[in-house]
C-alpha cells in the first residue's frame, strides 16, 4: 500500500538537502534506512524523520483498507525537496549599511509503494 510525507520548513538549503535525497532514491526502504542512519550529513536526520512517517502511513493506510502489509516490500517511488520561503536577516556591513541575508528552507516530499505498484 502507498504512503506519502510531506515535511514542511526544514531549516537547511534544498541544494544540500538533495545530496542526501538523490542517495535514496529508487531504493528499498530498509537500504534506504542504513543510507541515512550512517550518512553524516545533517539532512540525513530530517530525510530519516520523513521516511519514518510516509512507512508508517502507509501501514496504517494499508491496516484501514484491510490489505497485507509488508516493510521489505517498499520502496521509496518519489523523493523530492523543494525550496520553502527563506527567512530574511540583514548583516550589519560597513558604513552604516545592512547586507541582506537569505536563510534558506526546504520542503522534503517522501512517497512510497510497494515494488509492483506505481
């Protein structure tokens, strides 16, 4: 059974974000799992939390339809981050002046399906 997470205003840049993501893409969701629990980036944690919850609803999507639910069976299907707002702060630089920094945020969006299904 399908389950999909959607992790929303995850305060680290999309780009660094998809390194981590184009690592579990197309994989087995245990594999998946060890690829993030021994990655040493900071986006492998938030990555982890989102996988977590999209396994989880499909287990529970898969106990409210009555079907057979199998982890071994799953594979993440779609795996894409998405650039959130930025959070605006302004740096003080010199002769009086502010420098605007953008603080970047993401969007991380997990799906996943058995290995038949699309």
């Amino acid at each position: 059974m399908q389950g999909h997470a959607i992790q929303r205003l995850v305060r680290q840049s999309p780009r660094k974000m998809r390194l981590v993501m184009d690592l579990i893409r197309g994989k087995n969701v245990n594999e998946a799992y060890a690829i993030l629990q021994f990655n040493k980036k900071l986006a492998a944690r938030q990555i982890a939390k989102t996988l977590k919850s999209a396994v989880a609803n499909a287990e529970q999507r898969a106990e409210r339809e009555a079907e057979s639910f199998d982890l071994d069976t799953l594979v993440v299907v779609n795996a894409q981050v998405d650039m959130g707002p930025p959070l605006k702060r302004f740096r003080p630089a010199a002769q009086g002046r502010g420098v605007p920094i953008r603080k970047r945020t993401s969007h991380v969006r997990i799906a996943v399906a058995p290995k038949g299904a699309k």
